[in-house]
C-alpha cells in the first residue's frame, strides 16, 4: 500500500470529520489506540483528544509523533496529514516487527501545542527514549531536522547521524518553525523535529535562526523571510496545503530516512554532519 493511501481522507477542513477520520484509519489498520482527552476550554475550545497507540512491546523506546489538527479553513495536506500517513505506516512496520516504539497523533498544534503539553505532563519518561516530531513532510526533496542541541543523545542521535542524513538528502538546521516537540523541552526527554523542504528553502531556515525574539519579538525581517520560503505555501492554509500538491516521493524519503535510522547499525567511528 502506497504511503498516500489515506491522504485524501485525512485531508479534510471540518475537524470533527478529520478527528474521526483518523480513528477510522487506525481501526482499518488494526492499530490499537487509547484516546487521551480532555474537556473544552478556554485554550481549547473544542476540547482536546489525542490517539495514542497501545504499545505492543514495553520495552523502552522512542515515540514518534505527528499533529492530526489543520488551521482552520485549511485540508491540510502537507501539514500535518502526510505526516500522519508515514508514522501510520512505519507503526504497521515496527508492530510486525515487535520493534518497541510509541506512537501519538496530537491533537491542538495549531491552537498553542495543547494536545502535546497535555501528554508531556503525564507521560511516563521511564519508557521514552526520545521524541521525534513530523511536522509538513510531504513536499520537497530535503530532509530538514532540528535536532535542538540534542544531536548526540540517545534515543534521538540515530536520525542525526552522518550516514543516515546523507543517504537520504538530509541535514541538520538550526531552526524549523515551532511544533509539538516544544512541548517536551522542559524534560529529560530529547525531542527533535523532522520536516520536508525544498533544498532552497534551507537558507532562509538557516537565516531564521539569526533572528531569534527578543524582548519585543521577531523583527519584521523574520516574517519576511518566512514568507518567502516556497514550504511556507504548504502550511497554514497556503495554497498548496492540499492533496494534489503533496509529493509521495517526499513522503517516501521521510519514511525511508526513519526505517534506516532505526535499523542501521551503528559505526562508532562516524561523525555528525556540521551545522
């Protein structure tokens, strides 16, 4: 089954049909869920449902991660349901292979990280080795991870090794816009972020990381940038955050990137790539 099977059912504006629609798929899918919830508030209206898949080896492991919720308005394609067609994928794969890993669909990114900081607060850090974010990963032919000066710790340090972001068109950067990884940067966690982009957008991500808020924010040259950065179109409710635009090479590399870092041994002797 292609990576983009269900893009199109994911890829829906009104979020209940899209909250729903990812219970439908898990359960097509024979991957069993708990849901975290929370009721309605002020800093989430709707109320706040996270899908956590039930383990199927306890051992330690890392927990992959993806937003199920879109700017309202927006399909989302590209931001954030190619995302959650490749961990939906790579769970079936680790399931088969009893390989420990958790697995958390989120819920509120686009409306303050809600979901993720509700899960941050009561996980159990004894069984998660490390947090890996997908966020807009169905567009471009460069893998950028923001690896947030955890390079070199265990349970994220496989998907920054030299190797393995060379096989795949990788590279570490220094700024990615914020996702639910943030929710677990107060914790002994590491947690990374992991994005397609065009190679040419890799500049101005590297530039946005010199402009980084002050006492009174980010300059206007900031948004500027931003603005000019061809990803931004797949994001937010741009215009190409819609099924047709979503690339199944993108989403394959991503894929690819993530099984070989899992799965490739490790050569002690191998250096990260540099900034």
């Amino acid at each position: 089954m292609e990576l983009n099977h269900y893009l199109a059912k994911l890829s829906l504006k009104d979020p209940e049909q899209r909250r729903n629609a990812v219970r439908e798929v898990l359960v097509k899918e024979h991957l069993d869920f708990d849901i975290q919830e929370e009721p309605p508030s002020q800093k989430a209206p709707r109320g706040i449902y996270n899908y956590l898949l039930i383990p199927w080896n306890n051992q330690p492991g890392p927990l992959f991660c993806a937003h199920y919720d879109a700017v309202p308005g927006s399909f989302g394609a590209n931001d954030n349901a190619a995302s959650l067609c490749i961990l939906m994928s790579l769970a079936g794969k680790l399931k088969e292979e009893n390989f420990p890993a958790r697995f958390a669909f989120f819920d509120g990114e686009e409306a303050g990280n809600t979901g993720s900081r509700l899960y941050a607060a009561s996980m159990n850090q004894q069984e998660i080795t490390g947090v890996i974010n997908l966020d807009v990963c169905g567009y471009g032919d460069t893998i950028a991870v923001y690896s947030r000066g955890f390079e070199r710790k265990p349970g994220v340090e496989a998907f920054c090794r030299k190797e393995v972001l060379a096989a795949h068109n990788g590279v570490l950067v220094k700024y990615l816009p914020g996702s639910d990884e943030a929710s677990f940067s107060g914790g002994r966690t590491p947690a990374i972020s992991i994005a397609s982009v065009p190679r040419w957008d890799i500049q101005y991500l590297n530039a946005l990381s010199k402009l980084g808020s002050g006492l009174l924010g980010k300059p206007p040259e900031f948004h500027m940038i931003l603005d000019q950065m061809e990803i931004s179109s797949t994001m937010h409710g741009g215009y190409r955050d819609t099924p047709e635009w979503v690339d199944l090479a993108a989403m394959n590399r991503i894929y690819d990137y993530l099984t070989d870092a899992l799965h490739r041994p490790y050569d002690k002797k191998k250096r990260f790539l540099p900034f």
